[in-house]
C-alpha cells in the first residue's frame, strides 16, 4: 500500500513514526486525492489546505508523539474551529468564524492531528441535505446528517473525521458510504464547542476505515495513554442477534445478510442467539421525538425567530412544530420511560458481549433530495450506549450495507474489542476506498 491517502491511522502511525513518511507527505497525498475527486464528492464545506500543509510542515521537525501524529482529519461543520469558518449547514451563518476551537477539534490537535477542513453537514445537522454525494453510486445519498464526514473517509480523503449523532447521523451515513462509523457512549467526548441540537442525544462520533483506528481515536478524544485495542476469542463472545420491533422496516436482502452472519459467528464458535426486545422497546422511537422535538425547538429559538426565511420549511414545520406543541408533562415522562428502558437494557444485556442488527434498512436511497431513515439507530442513541457500523455487506446494486454492532453504556473498548473479532470472523476488511 503505497499511496499514504490509502493507509489506515495505524498504517500511517507505523510509517510516520519509522520516519518511512513525513507529515508533510501525507497531507500533500490527501489533499491531491481531495483534488482529484472531490468535484465529484462534494464532502467539504472549507478545505483549509494552506493551514494544513504549515501544520505539518512544522511537525515533520519534531520526532512522533503517538499514534495520530501528523495524521489529516476532517470535522463535520456543527463543530466549532478558531481557524477556519464554521457555518452549521445555514446561510445564517455563512463567513461564520468562531474564536476557539472545539474540545474535541483541540485534544485531536493535541494529540498532533492536522486538521483537513470542514465536512460537508445538512442543515443544523438535520434533516435538509447539502451538497455531498455518496463517493459508491453519486446519484446516491450519503446518508445525513454527517454526509461530508463519510464520503471524505470513503473517498480517502482523510483516514479520519469527525461527525456527531442526535438519532442516526453517524451510523447511518457509515452504512451508506461503506466505513466504519461510531457512536461512543453518550457523555464520553465532550461537546464544547459543538452546536447544541438536542443535549439529551447530542454524541461526537467519527468516522474510519478500520475497527483498531476507531478506538485510537476514542483515546484521544476521551484523552487516555494509547493502548491497543484487546481482541477476545471468538469463542468467548456472547452475540445477540436483535431484530428488534422494526425488523420489518428492513430489505429482506439486509435480513438475509445479517441472519447469515450471525450464522457463520455460530459456525466459527461464537455464542449466538436471538434476542427478545424489551418490554415497551418499541415505544423508545416516540419517546426520542418528544424529546428531541422539545429541546432542538427552545436550542434555535434565535434562529427560527430572528431567520426563520432562512430555514427550510421542513425544519421549521417538522421538528420545531412538534416540539413547540409538546408540553413539558409529555417531555417530562419521555425522559422517565427512557431512565427505565436504560435499566432494562442494562440487565437484558447481562446475557450478552455484543448485539447484531442492521445499521439501515438497506442500500442508500437513491436520489439527492433525502438522507434516509434512522431507523435502526435511534433506540441506540437515546439508550446512550455505544454503537458501531461496519461495512460488513453489498446489497443488490453493489452498494454498501453496514453491519451494527451495539454494546454496553460506558464499556466502549470491550465493543470494539468484540468488533475486531466480529469483523475477522466474517472476513470484513479495511477500507481502501472507492
């Protein structure tokens, strides 16, 4: 694997830290593969490239300081950056230009990480797409609200980019696009200096093009000594195969796809069994809206009274209208059913190491007028347990369909340890790009 755009955050931690590549090097092969695809792609809001190329032009006179170092990444623009505009998807804020960075933009800078640019998001990481156009078919969506974030990981843009997740924004656009995607435990990274849309939900998540890569990330962004990923026996693993209430709303492809590798887990060792949802699980949708609705309406009160013109009918009459018709009992008691479903997903998952379901109903939809549907998402956000999407299918028109693997709240590395087994086991690979 030559071309350094290509490589992996640990392929490229080996090669930097051997002195094999310069930081300078690896900027230069990112932004010649943003050169050449990105008229197609359309991933990036601001590409700072000038910015970029001094970053690592000064690191490449220090010796490595861990395994991001001199690595490019992307940031969803939600997320605050000091130097360069930062618009949250609305001509509100066009030329919008903070004064800090934020938390999560400065620990990966911290940990000598080089900021790329901005990724494209839809409006106030909603549901209005921008520009982007998925790097596998570009008639497609790449999926919302963090679109630019996974087509530029797709696209070997960058090896690595941040977006966020209020019900599906991260794990959606992962399946879609084909890479990994994460949703780390609600709480884990800090959202300073990140738009506000719902703070009962809102999660930075990222996006890879491998499991090991996720979790060198989520050390940096929870600011913890770097130590590798531990992978279990595939013996060891308790799996849980959860069609859950909305099995239905899947392809039948994606259940055929997902019954089968749950199968070839169980042929290689794995415990495997079928899970039965909790009682009143299928009830978690509504209870995210009502909440999400409450709190995302009150959080833009500035906007939707000062620029409503400015916003898309579909924001202001969708989500803002039924939080603003939404009474504070309603939203009281959404928050309660969700404490108890969290205390009934916590013992239910006393059984298990890891469950299996669809990160989509399918492939991504075609055209560029919607980003799909949360789905299989939203009950994992508003249980604020950790989540992954792997790029572990194609569907019937060659597309990407991701494989979700959901966890335990706070217990986020033994996820991903399970991942990397998981992964392995079905011959899931590195991504290497379109």
């Amino acid at each position: 694997m030559h071309d350094p755009a290509r490589r992996t955050i640990t392929e490229l931690a080996a090669a930097l830290g051997s002195g094999e590549l310069k930081p300078s090097e690896v900027i230069d092969a990112c932004l010649a593969q943003a050169d050449a695809c990105e008229s197609d792609v359309r991933a990036w809001a601001h590409l700072g490239a000038d910015n970029a190329r001094m970053a690592a032009r000064l690191l490449d006179q220090i010796s490595s300081t861990g395994p991001l170092y001199g690595v490019p990444f992307g940031i969803k623009d939600i997320i605050e950056t000091s130097d360069m505009p930062t618009g949250y998807g609305t001509p509100i804020y066009h030329h919008h230009q903070p004064a800090r960075d934020a938390a999560c933009v400065a620990l990966l800078r911290e940990a000598s990480g080089v900021c790329l640019g901005k990724t494209v998001t839809t409006e106030l990481a909603h549901f209005h797409p921008g520009k982007t156009r998925n790097p596998h078919g570009l008639t497609h969506t790449p999926g919302g609200s963090s679109s630019g974030s996974a087509a530029a990981v797709a696209a070997c843009m960058v090896p690595v980019a941040l977006g966020t997740q209020t019900t599906g924004s991260v794990l959606r656009p992962a399946s879609y696009c084909g890479v990994y995607g994460f949703k780390p435990s609600f709480g884990d990274v800090s959202r300073s200096g990140v738009m506000e849309c719902v703070s009962s939900f809102d999660t930075v998540g990222w996006f890879t093009r491998s499991v090991a890569d996720v979790e060198i990330v989520r050390q940096a962004l929870v600011r913890i000594p770097f130590v590798p990923l531990q992978k279990p026996a595939t013996t060891s693993l308790r799996v849980g195969l959860f069609r859950g209430p909305d099995w239905a709303e899947a392809e039948d492809y994606t259940k055929e796809l997902l019954e089968g590798a749950a199968s070839k887990l169980a042929k290689a060792g794995a415990n495997v069994s079928d899970v039965a949802s909790p009682d009143g699980f299928g009830d978690i949708a509504t209870h995210h809206r009502t909440i999400a609705g409450y709190e995302f309406a009150r959080a833009i009160t500035w906007e939707r009274t000062q620029r409503a013109p400015l916003l898309s009918p579909k924001l202001v009459d969708g989500r803002c209208a039924d939080g603003l018709a939404s009474t504070y009992e309603q939203y009281a008691e959404a928050q309660s059913a969700l404490v108890r479903q969290r205390a009934q997903y916590a013992q239910m998952m006393e059984a298990y190491d890891v469950l299996l379901t669809p990160s989509a109903p399918g492939e991504a939809w075609s055209g560029l007028g919607a980003t799909g549907v949360p789905t299989f998402n939203t009950a994992w956000t508003a249980l604020h347990v950790p989540a992954l999407s792997a790029p572990a299918f194609s569907g019937p028109s060659g597309m990407p369909v991701g494989l979700q693997l959901v966890g335990k709240f706070r217990q986020d590395a033994a996820l991903l340890g399970a991942a990397e087994t998981v992964c392995a086991a079905l011959d899931v690979e590195i991504v290497r790009g379109v």
